[in-house]
C-alpha cells in the first residue's frame, strides 16, 4: 500500500526571514500551476503588518532568450490605499458595466476600472488580479536588493506617492526573476522577505511577525469564490485520455500561425456527454483555464423564449456576438439537448421552437472558426440520443467524448486530488485538516458507483461535521478521518 503520508499531503517547508516564519506549501503545484501561463497570487488575504494599506506577491513564468524564467512581482503600499477620484463602483449601471467588463478580462474596463483606484483596486481584489497602480505613481528610485543564501536578486523600485487629491501612501514594487533550474521554495519565501523586510522599515514599531503561508490557494475573504472558480485540468481526476486530448487541443489553439502554416484547422466544437456529475462542466473551466480564455456560459433561459421568434433572435445575438469577441473564448453550452433537442415530429410550436434554433446553431457552427478563430465551443449533455446527429457531425462538433462514471482507480485518482487540494489549501502549520490514516484505496472500494460529484460531497459533508462540532463546543476537533470520510461516502450511498 503507498504510504498515504507521502502521497496525499503537499510538502510544506518553513523558512526564517525578517523575523517572520514563511512556510511555502504544495511549491509543485505553485510551479506546475504558474506554466500554465496563469500568473499565480500568494500572498491574498494575508495580516499585513500595521501600516500597510495592501501587499501582493504573483508568482509566473516566461521565456527569456528561449529559456523559461520564474517571475516573482510583488507590490506594497504604504499607509493607506488612494482614494477614488470620482464615484464608487457600485451597483449603479456604469459599475455593473465597469464591472461586468472587468471581469469578462476587457482591457478597456480593467484601465478605466484601473483608473478610479481604491474603488478599482476593490474590483481587482474580487478578481483576484492585482490592483493597477494609480497613474501619478511614477516610479522614481531603484534598489538592488540580494538575499545571501539564495542568490536572489530583486529590484525594488520605490514610486512617487499619489497625487495629494488621492491621498494614501506610496507604493514599492518589487521584481525578480530566477532561471526555471534554480527556482526552490526558498526563493519563494526569499523574496516575500524583501517585502516584509522593507513593509517593516516603513511600518516602523514592531515591524512584520508572525507567520505567513505562501500557497497556491491563499486564504481570506475572497480566496473562496475564486479559487472555486479556477479549476485547472491537472485537478480532474480520472480521466487521463480527456485531460490529454485537452492540453493538445489548448496548445493548437494556442498556435494558430503554426496551424495555418499547415493548413490545419483545430476543433472547434466538443461535445462531452455522460451521466450527472462525472466533471464534464469541469472540464469545459478547466479548458478555459488551460488556454487563458474567458469562459462564457449560456445557459437555456438565455436561448428558449416563449415568445414567437423569440429564441431564433437570441442564438442569433449569441453567435453575432461570439463571432466579435476579441479575447481567447471557451463557450460552453452546458445541458444542450434542453437547448437544442429534436423532439422529433412535434408540430407544436414549442418543438418548432427548438428546432429552428437547431437549425441556426448548425449554421453558425458551419463557419464560427473562420469568423472567429478566438472562439472554441463545448457542449454537454446527459442524453446524447436525444440531440440530433447533424448537429453534432464532425466539421461542427469534431470531437465527441464520453465521459462515463469513474472507475476504481479513477475514483482513488479524483479522491486523493481533492483532498490534496483541500490540504494545501487550508492546511497551516497549526491546522492539521486530514489524519495520517486516510487510505485512499479504501475509500474508492467503499464508492462503488459513484461521480467526482458525489465524492465532493461527502468530503464537503466531512468538512461541514467538523467545523460544526468546533462552533458547537469551541474546542478543535480531531482531523477527518478515514472512519468519518467511509461513514459520509456510506450515507450517500444509495440502497
Ligand atoms: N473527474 C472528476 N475529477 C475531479 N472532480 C470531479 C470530477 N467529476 C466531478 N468532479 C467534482 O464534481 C463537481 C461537479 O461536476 P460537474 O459539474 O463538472 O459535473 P457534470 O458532468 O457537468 O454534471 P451534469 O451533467 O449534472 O452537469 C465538480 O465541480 C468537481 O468538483
Ligand atoms: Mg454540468
């Protein structure tokens, strides 16, 4: 049996720096999540030292000269954050628009958004994106900063303060980079000590202690929605031959000269289908993720309208607007034979309905990639018997998988994912989540039968058990066991 100690828990290592104790964990999946292009925050949420308005560190890779390089940005305002120049971004209509543009990653929103400061930087936070400097902030003095026992070198750049309009303190960002042989935690924890080094001399008094956890999944108030969010395909589990097929079909999407320059066209519709549950939504994030595209879900009632031509002119908007969108674009029609099913001879309206917005979308479909080669579109469904075969022909749908229940092993696979992702994020090191005893193998015998869905869901009744049991009694409990994740996964079973 592999020792369950090593297999499920991410390494964590602790370092000393400027008085404080940084424990760096899962720095695999920091890394393997960074070169998927997605910069990666670590440091959200965390207690700043008195005096500091906001401090972030993002962790990414790119290629310099050829070579893959890590980059380490962090950013530090001292004293309090600027204000905004006008207005706040509220639920007014300008922004919900700021907003709604902000998240769909329009540049234009995210500049103006950018622009108002404090009320933008809020915006960034909800994002999980850093907060754009204030624009008077130009930066006006550079030091070189070395830490001895990595070698690494920051450059810290010390920038004028806002205008006296906008008030708050100034701000220091500080830059790194460390060729991809030589990358450790510790260059990790080294250079959160130059920011908490330099957050001390500004704070003056005590200065920064205390302990800091850098991860991949930073705690606080706003980590939760959004890690919900990001889902990446190396947390799909069970399913090695989809998640594969995946990553080639992001890399061609990815490359569209090369493509061109050999006259191939990449898929540009995916059809997943299989039972509830099984990660097939999942899937579809997790490709957005992978190729750093806006997802864009449509969801029925944005397409079935009870009113006559009402769900024709709704795909059509769909598409018109899909064949504009100027950023990468996963487009995900989640349940689409409830969208788009024939029903067969129905004469009533409300099967003449469907299938005429059947027959726009497999006109749309012909020839969206010419339009637009931003735009991939995925499909999912329960009940693939009931969409119609033209629609999904290849040249339309070119790929179709089935995404069938997971078997032993891919239930061991998704079980061990999840709960090393639970670990490594809410793990510290004075909070043991999970027991020494989890047997992984054991738990998917006792699952016999059941999704990724339900495995997430006795987990998540785990979750909810012990942190009732600590609000009742006030005192912490014993971590999940293997005994209370067999007693959760047998509660659900269904007799
Ligand atoms: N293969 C898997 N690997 C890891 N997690 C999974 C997997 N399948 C399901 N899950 C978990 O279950 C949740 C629900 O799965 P998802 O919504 O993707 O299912 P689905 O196939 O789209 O179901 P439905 O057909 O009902 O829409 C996911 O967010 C994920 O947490
Ligand atoms: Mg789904």
């Amino acid at each position: 049996m592999p020792q369950p100690e090593h297999s499920l828990r991410p390494a964590a290592e602790t370092f000393e720096y400027a008085g404080c104790q940084i424990t760096v964990v899962g720095f695999d999946e920091i890394v393997a999540a960074a070169a998927a292009d997605q910069p990666v925050e670590l440091l959200r949420g965390a207690a700043l030292p008195p005096g500091i308005g906001s401090a972030r560190l993002s962790f990414s890779t790119r290629a310099r000269d050829g070579d893959p390089v890590y980059r380490l940005d962090a950013s530090l305002r001292i004293g309090r954050e600027p204000q905004p120049a006008f207005g706040v971004l509220g639920r007014d209509p300008v922004g919900l628009l700021l907003a709604r543009r902000a998240a769909a990653r329009d540049d234009w929103g995210v500049r103006v958004v950018g622009g108002v400061g404090a009320a933008g930087s809020g915006v960034s936070r909800w994002l999980g994106r850093p907060p754009a400097p204030v624009r008077e902030e130009q930066p006006v003095r550079s030091v070189a900063r070395t830490d001895p026992a990595t070698g690494l070198r920051a450059t810290v750049t010390y920038h004028r303060p806002p205008s006296r309009f906008a008030g708050g303190g100034p701000l220091v960002t500080v830059q790194a980079s460390v060729p991809s042989g030589q990358m450790s935690p510790r260059h990790l924890a080294a250079m959160l000590g130059v920011v908490l080094d330099i957050a001390g001399r500004a704070a003056g008094g005590d200065g920064p202690h205390g302990e800091y956890v850098l991860s991949r999944y930073p705690m606080g108030p706003s980590s939760g929605a959004d890690a919900a969010e990001r889902v990446t395909l190396d947390q799909v589990g069970g399913l090695d031959a989809v998640v594969a097929q995946f990553r080639q079909i992001a890399v061609s999407f990815q490359h569209p000269q090369v493509m061109a320059r050999w006259g191939a066209r990449r898929p540009q519709g995916i059809l997943l289908y299989g039972p509830p549950g099984t990660g097939k939504t999942m899937l579809a994030r997790a490709l957005a993720a992978e190729i750093g595209a806006t997802f864009r879900e449509i969801r029925t009632p944005e397409i079935l309208d009870k009113w006559l031509g009402g769900s024709e002119r709704n795909i059509k908007r769909i598409f018109r607007d899909a064949r504009r969108y100027r950023e990468p674009t996963v487009m995900l029609f989640d349940e689409f034979d409830s969208i788009i099913s024939y029903t067969g001879a129905g004469m009533d309206a409300a099967s003449q309905a469907i299938n005429a917005v059947a027959g726009i979308f497999k006109q749309e479909m012909n020839d969206l990639i010419e339009h637009n080669p931003n735009v991939i579109v995925v499909a999912t469904t329960n009940f693939p018997e009931r969409v119609d075969d033209s629609l999904i022909r290849s040249g339309r749908f070119d790929i179709k998988l089935a995404i069938p229940r997971p078997d032993h092993s891919g239930r061991a696979q998704i079980i061990a994912k999840m709960i090393r992702q639970l670990m490594t994020r809410h793990e510290t090191a004075g909070f043991r989540m999970f027991a020494d005893d989890i047997d992984v193998d054991g738990l998917a015998t006792a699952s016999a039968g059941m999704t990724g869905a339900d495995l997430k869901e006795a987990l998540r009744r785990a979750q909810l058990a012990k942190a009732m049991q600590e609000a009742r009694t006030g005192a912490a409990p014993t971590p999940i066991s293997q005994h209370d994740i067999a007693g959760h996964i047998a509660e659900l079973v269904i007799r």
